[in-house]
C-alpha cells in the first residue's frame, strides 16, 4: 500500500506494522532499503516477498530499523538478516541489550501478561546484536531519532521533514476508525513517561502518522497529535 512518496506499508504482516522507505537523498543512486519494524517471528518471508514484488529483493543495502524491541516489532529481524544480504539493524541503545537477549522481555501487567505467559513458550525473540545504536536526534538513513520512551525504555519515533511524515512505533495508535491513542498503560512500561512523550512528538509538523498499530493518519497528523495532547491536560 503506497501511503506516500517512496513510503510503502507492507501487507500481511502479522503483529506490528511494518513500512518501506525505498530511497533517500544520502542513498540516491544506490539500491537501498529502508525497513521500519518487522512484525511477529515468521514474517520475513511476506517481507522478501513484497520487496520481490517492486523490484527491491536484490537490493544492495537494507537498513532494518526497530522502533523498540517487542517480540510483535522485532520478531521478523533474526530470519531476515539471513535472507537479505547486506543487512544493518538500528535500535535505541537502550533497548539493544533486550533485542541481543541480555535483558529479559518487558514486564506487562493485567490480562495481557497471563496471555503472554500461555504464548511464550511459542513466541521467543531469536536474539540479534544491533549494528547501530541510535541516539536522540541523531540522523539514520535519512530519518532523525525521536527517543519517545515510556512503552519501552527505548521507545523511538523517526521523523522525515522532507517526506512529512512520523513513524511513531507504539508511542501512538490509532483506532480502527482512525482515532489517535496512547499506548494502553498495561502494555507500557511507564505511562505518564509515555504522556511526555507524546508531547514532544506533538512538536513536530508532519502530515503522515505511521503508526505500529492500526491505520495510518495521511493528512494533518501532526494537528491531531496536538488536540491528543490537549486532552491530556
């Protein structure tokens, strides 16, 4: 699905979101990919397959850049590694060592964390040692970290002037019917640090809100990340 210039949502993907930026300026003349988030384990295949579909499977470079390190982001990056050549993974420094493994997964509460408990034994993250470790404002791939902590402790957005728009991983979600949220306070490691967050994204100008979780906002996002944060009071 073509959500604007070179962005591409990625069909079929089970667990999170996952979206395809297909050439920035710095890569210009290149055959470069950028992936945002990989869904759940067993993706990677649906992945390869789309990219096969526009002509990007043989891509020189891919970026693979991970908005936190949960298993329904992250799932898809160990298999892909293997099957694109040529493959750097980009994560917040402070949730790397959870993607390499070193940490445990993150604490949930309420109904979700018996759900998780069932499921885990079928769900395990296959470890991966990040080639990049990402910074606030710093720039990757053409995109500039936005550290959005409170779901994760390294919770990011990534930001693209030129193309006007915002992945925001869980930072924000939408509702079926296109309502804008904040991630629910169960699934979040820190909720009102979740809330800042949600500030500082309403910083920002954009028109395209991509978020890990339900269907994109394609006009005037960023006005509707600020009436959001209003409500908050």
């Amino acid at each position: 699905m073509e959500l604007g210039p070179n962005i591409r949502l990625i069909p079929e993907i089970r667990g999170a979101n996952s979206y395809a930026i297909l050439e920035e300026p710095q890569v210009a003349g290149r055959n470069h990919v950028t992936l945002i988030d990989t869904g759940m384990p067993g993706n990677a295949a649906r992945i390869v397959k789309f990219l096969k579909s526009i002509g990007k499977s043989q891509a020189n470079s891919v970026t693979i850049i991970l908005t936190h390190s949960d298993i329904d982001h992250a799932g898809g990056v160990s298999e892909l590694k293997e099957k694109l050549e040529n493959t750097k993974v980009a994560i917040h420094e402070a949730d790397a060592q959870r993607l390499a493994g070193e940490e445990p997964p993150k604490q949930v509460r309420g109904f979700p964390r018996l759900v998780l408990k069932v499921a885990s034994p079928f769900m395990k993250l296959s470890p991966v040692t990040a080639d990049i470790l990402l910074r606030d404002g710093e720039q990757v791939d053409g995109l500039t970290v936005v550290h959005t902590p409170g779901h994760t402790r390294g919770s990011i957005c990534l930001y693209s002037e030129r193309l006007q728009a915002m992945f925001v991983g869980d930072a924000l979600a939408t509702e079926r019917d296109g309502t804008l949220t904040l991630p629910t306070a169960f699934m979040s490691a820190d909720i009102e640090e979740a809330k800042n967050s949600a500030r500082k994204i309403a910083s920002y100008e954009f028109q395209l809100l991509l978020p890990g979780h339900g269907p994109p906002i394609l006009s005037h996002a960023s006005s509707k990340v600020k009436e959001l944060v209003a409500s908050l009071g």
